[in-house]
C-alpha cells in the first residue's frame, strides 16, 4: 500500500511540474535571491553564500523526493550616482522526484540595482533581472511502471503507459523589485515582488506542448530589536502563484543575541539562536532553529504535514538543512567591505 501511494503522489508531482517549476523551502528567508533578482546584494557583508538541502515524502515513498540549491551573490559597485549599488547574483536547483525520476535543473544569473534617495540611507529601493536555464527530464522504465513490464523489458505495444526518457530545456526571464528600511536602532524591514517566466516559454514535454505561465512571488519581513533584552521578533512571510500552483507561508521566528560583535577590531564574534514557527497554509507546519557565528549560519527545519496527505505521512513532511556565509559580516571598523548600509541592527 506505502508503495502504491508512493507512485501515485509520485505521478502528481511529476505531472504537476509540467505546469510550473519552482521548487519552495521551508527556510525561505535565506532563499529568497533565488526567487527575486532584485534582493541580490542587499546584506551586511561582501559577500554570501546559501546552501539548501531538502527531503520529503520518505514515508509515502521508497524513494523520497530531494531538493538541492546553491546561491550566491554579491555587491560589486557602489555610489556610481550617489547612495547606489550594483549586485550579482547567481544560483542552481537540482530537484529529484521520487520513483518517477523526474528532475528538474534550474540556473539562474541575476543583476540589481538599488539606490536611496535619503542622505542616511534609512530606505533603499532596487530593481533586478534574472535570466534562466532550465531542464525538465524524466526516467520511466518497469521498476516504476509496472503495467507494461512484461518481465523481460518494456513492452511499448501495450497502451497508456511511456518508456523510455524525456528531457527538454528552456530559457526563461524574471524581474523583481526589492524595499529595505532601518532606522539603524531597533527596527528593520524588507519587502519585495518578482515575476519569473516574463516570456512565457513553450515545453514540448512528454508528447505535449504547454505554455508555462508566469510565476509571482510576494515576501516581506520586518524586524523588532530589544538591545535592553537582547532578543529580536522577525514575522515573515511568502506567497507565490504560477497558474493553479500556489502556496502562502506566514510565521514568526525569535532571535537570541548570545554574544555581541566587537565595534572596532571584529576580533569578538556576534553570536546568535534563531527559532521559528511556520504555517503553509493547508499543507503543513514547520518548525525552525539556526545557529549563527560571525556570519556563517547553520539551520534546520521540519514540517509536519497536516494536509489530506496526512494519514499516508502520519503527519510527518519534510526535513531540510541550510548553510549560510556571508564574507566581511561586522568585521569591525577597519574593515574596509562590510556593506553597512543594510546593517544588522543587532
């Protein structure tokens, strides 16, 4: 029974990933220049690299549904025109699906620009592009898809199955638009927009051609900071729609200051513990926790699943990890790259 359910999830999702590919992270705050362009460059740092991995439906399946990306992004002109920013960016995402063996490969390079037009760069607003390439495959044989297995191999005479393998590339565009703000005390905010798939690129996949639909994602966070207590509340949250795909994600998560960072030599390090409570909504609630030393951050999360999947799952989703760095983090004053105009108000 745990295998059957296993092929029929299995068939969803690949049939689904016909009509969208993004993949979701349950900590998508250090995701997020993988969805929108126009973040890229925005941290305190020169910079920063995000690392993801992600496992799902191991109890449904014999062989669960993994997730790996990569990020990386950097600022690498400033004050062109006056209190203004140049990034790069550029990220992978290799997703496989289970005992259908499909997987999607997605790259992508981004650009931004950002400028404030306040003197003491309380507000800065920044537009990004991003271009893709990406590729959709899928291996089908008689270890997965038994009714044309005739033992020996694959017998394509018998109707309504596939055998073989499918693969198909495409190149697709985004643009994003990024807000942050700080008062450079206690409080700090970010919001931003991105469209993905601006051409609408065509997908001649599995013998059927489709148009891919654009795909929008809408986050924000805003961040409240006790330098009296030494502890921060960071609600967040993310939606996304591509066609009948969409999830929306709304939590909080509760920063600990364990250690402050020097102000002059950097030789202290800033240390911090990071929980945090998610609901996606009709799927699942996720649980977070991250540990942060001077710039390089190591995060876990678990969902559990609440969604009609449940009784298959016995509540239980997804497990992912994260691995942060972010190069010339509250370095000290000597330091001559720490992009302190999005400082951490810690």
């Amino acid at each position: 029974m745990r295998r059957v359910i296993g092929i029929i999830v299995g068939i969803v999702v690949s049939f689904g990933s016909a009509a969208q590919e993004a993949a979701h992270f349950s900590q998508f705050s250090d995701a997020i220049t993988i969805f929108n362009p126009a973040a890229v460059g925005v941290f305190h740092g020169s910079l920063r690299m995000n690392a993801h991995y992600r496992t799902q439906w191991s109890q449904t399946s014999p062989q669960p549904y993994n997730t790996m990306a990569a990020s990386l992004d950097l600022p690498v002109l400033s004050d062109v025109t006056g209190n203004d920013f140049f990034a790069l960016g550029g990220y992978v995402i290799k997703d496989d699906a289970g005992v259908t063996q499909t997987s999607n490969f997605n790259s992508g390079l981004n650009l931004a620009f950002g400028k404030s037009f306040d003197p003491d760069e309380n507000h800065f607003w920044s537009a990004g592009a991003k271009v893709t390439y990406n590729q959709k495959s899928m291996t089908y044989d008689g270890a997965h898809w038994g009714s044309q297995w005739n033992q020996i191999g694959f017998d394509q005479s018998i109707p309504g199955e596939y055998a073989g393998e499918a693969s198909k590339t495409y190149v697709g565009v985004g643009a994003g638009f990024h807000y942050f703000g700080t008062n450079h005390s206690n409080l700090k905010s970010m919001f931003g927009i991105a469209i993905n798939n601006l051409n609408k690129p065509k997908v001649e996949y599995l013998n059927t051609e489709y148009q891919l639909s654009t795909g929008t994602y809408v986050h924000g966070e805003l961040e409240f900071h006790s330098h009296a207590n030494n502890f921060a509340v960071i609600p967040r949250g993310i939606m996304y729609f591509q066609g009948s795909q969409r999830y929306f994600v709304l939590g909080t998560s509760f920063d600990f200051v364990l250690q402050e960072a020097g102000n002059y030599t950097g030789i202290e390090k800033e240390m911090t513990l990071e929980f945090g409570a998610f609901y996606r909504v009709k799927d699942a609630m996720v649980f977070e926790t991250q540990f942060n030393w001077a710039g390089l951050g190591i995060g876990i999360s678990y969902d559990v699943n609440v969604s009609k999947l449940n009784q298959a799952t016995n509540l239980q989703g997804a497990m992912e990890l994260l691995l942060h760095y972010k190069l010339g983090y509250k370095t000290g004053l000597k330091s001559n790259h720490s992009n302190e105009r999005f400082d951490s108000i810690h």
